[in-house]
C-alpha cells in the first residue's frame, strides 16, 4: 500500500457532540478510530456560549468549553483526532475510500458520519456581531435566557412556528416577522400561533438589522416591503428560524437522503443504505437538533460499527 494511503478499522467524519462519542464508545470497543474534525472543530456548539440544557452541569457550561471536554475524553481514550476536512468519498467497495483535504486517501472498514447541519442566516453583518449575544438560532436552547423579556423571530415555516409558541411560554411578547403575506407553516401550527396571546405578527415584514449596545440586542430594525416604513422595536432576543441545512453534500450519490439532504438511516438504528457506513446526529436529524440527542446517536453509532465489524469477523472466521 503506498505511502499515501492509510487503512483504518473505522472513521468519523466531523466532530461535535455526535462524532465525539462516537469517538469514546468505538475506542472503548477498541476499533481505534481516526477522526477529523471537520473545518468547524467541535460543531455549532463552539459558536454558542451557555449551554443549559446538557445533563451534568447544573451550573452550565460554555458550548466551546463543552466540546472540549469531550475532544480530551475521546482523545484519552484512543481516539486519533486530526484536523482537516474529508473532501471526497468513494462508496463503491469495500472498504470505503475517502479523501482527505483533497490529497490523502484513507480506506476504512467502518465509516461514521457526523457532519452535523448548520443553521441558515439572513446574511446581516448585525447578525454574526451579535450571535450568542442575544441572536440565536435555536429557541429551545437559548430561550430560557429571555425569560420575561420581549423578544423576535423571522421565519414563516413550522420550525419558526414551532419556536415562537414556546418562547411564548418564557417571554412577556414574541415578535414575528414573516416576509410574505401568508405563513408557510402547516394549518395546525398557524392555529398554535394565532391563539397565543403574546405572539405578534408582522407579515409582508423584512429584516433590516438588528440593533445592539455594543454587548448584547436591543432591538431589531425591520421595513415593511408593502409600505417601506421602517420600524424599530426594542428586543432583548433575536431568533432566527428559516431553517437548517445538514453538511452532508460529500455524500450525494452515495448516501440516500430526504429531499432537504438530511441523510436517511433505518428506524431505530444509524445504518444508511451503504454497508458498513452508519451516520448519527444533525447530519441524520431535522426534528431534535440537540446535543444531548445528537451525543445518544453517536453512542448508537459506535455500537452499530462494532456490531457490525464483530459480525463480519465472525463470518470470515466461521
């Protein structure tokens, strides 16, 4: 084999909460993996700051502090964590081919993906300043923060319907702002919204920018697109929730998905239609999209690989 090529029992693709336990629970199985991390090491939780909701910290933590735990307890026991990004992916054989920053070619008995999603933006330069500082892209992650607070969120789906309701909950008012004249969101959901007392709506209404302090939100800049009056109203959260897109475009062609990209494993399992290739966490999940659901994949995911490699050692040595 030349030098270029390395064979490994078994690959994660991507890091975060999924691909880290992954990690834990294969090097506990002694499959000694290789991990890369992807260009984002860590996930979306390095991009966030208090993490609440995670079983085992009852004071919290920081999501990039979290997800260094996690890199140290994978990494100490057995995991090979490198940097880098997996370019290309031949599904064709076995074992499976994968190229590494578009030069290095790794053959793998077992492949895990947990390449994770990403949430969309509106693009405001706003936005990105003042992201974990009062812009958030998941209200059940970050609404506890707004407790009794005024609040904002864009989107017109069943996601940002979804969302608005249970900020309702923890917030004194849900501003929505919905581009068109109409929600795009399922009638059961329009109707959650319309009898919730404390949402506001406001249709044929854009973002503009999203006002802040220096530190935090204070507010959001909107216009309407019928009138073009510009309004702003004083928020102390911004949520944004026009969806999510899963990184998971590598594997077209080979992995089968739905019709958003999200990839499709067999129910109550992370196998795909490949063998030996298993996927866990937001890659595969558009309905939870937590780190404590993506960490128990990631678990089932590692399982599932040592199952599987047991069982095909068992049948070569039969």
């Amino acid at each position: 084999m030349s030098a270029d090529i390395e064979h490994v029992k078994c690959l994660i693709i991507g890091s975060g909460p999924a691909g880290y336990t992954a990690a834990i629970y294969a090097s506990r199985a002694d499959l000694k993996p290789v991990m890369y991390t992807g260009l984002l090491a860590g996930g979306q939780l390095t991009q966030t700051t208090d993490v609440e909701n995670y079983p085992g910290y009852p004071h919290g933590i920081m999501g990039p502090e979290m997800m260094e735990n996690f890199r140290q307890q994978a990494e100490r026991l057995g995991t090979d964590i490198r940097f880098g990004y997996v370019s290309s992916v031949d599904f064709s054989s076995l074992p499976h081919k994968v190229v590494v920053d578009e030069r290095k070619t790794i053959t793998a008995d077992t492949v895990i993906i947990s390449t994770g999603a990403s949430a969309k933006w509106l693009g405001l330069d706003s936005e990105q300043k003042y992201s974990g500082f009062g812009v958030s892209a998941c209200a059940t992650c970050d609404g506890f923060f707004f407790k009794g607070e005024d609040v904002a969120i864009v989107g017109a789906g069943d996601t940002a319907a979804e969302e608005a309701t249970y900020l309702a909950k923890l917030c004194k008012k849900v501003t929505m702002i919905v581009r068109r004249d109409e929600f795009r969101a399922s009638k059961a959901m329009m109707h959650r919204v319309l009898n919730t007392p404390n949402i506001e709506i406001l249709y044929n209404t854009e973002t503009k920018e999203i006002v802040g302090d220096g530190q935090s939100v204070t507010g959001v800049t909107v216009i309407n697109n019928v009138t073009n009056q510009e309004t702003t109203i004083p928020v102390a959260g911004f949520f944004v929730a026009i969806g999510h897109h899963p990184n998971t475009e590598i594997f077209k062609g080979w992995i089968h998905m739905d019709e958003t990209g999200y990839i499709k494993t067999t129910p109550g399992s992370t196998t795909t239609n490949i063998e030996g290739v298993f996927c866990c966490g937001d890659a595969q999940d558009h309905i939870y999209r937590q780190a404590v659901t993506a960490a128990g994949s990631g678990c089932m995911a590692a399982i599932d690989a040592e199952r599987y490699l047991a069982a095909k050692e068992h049948v070569v040595t039969a």
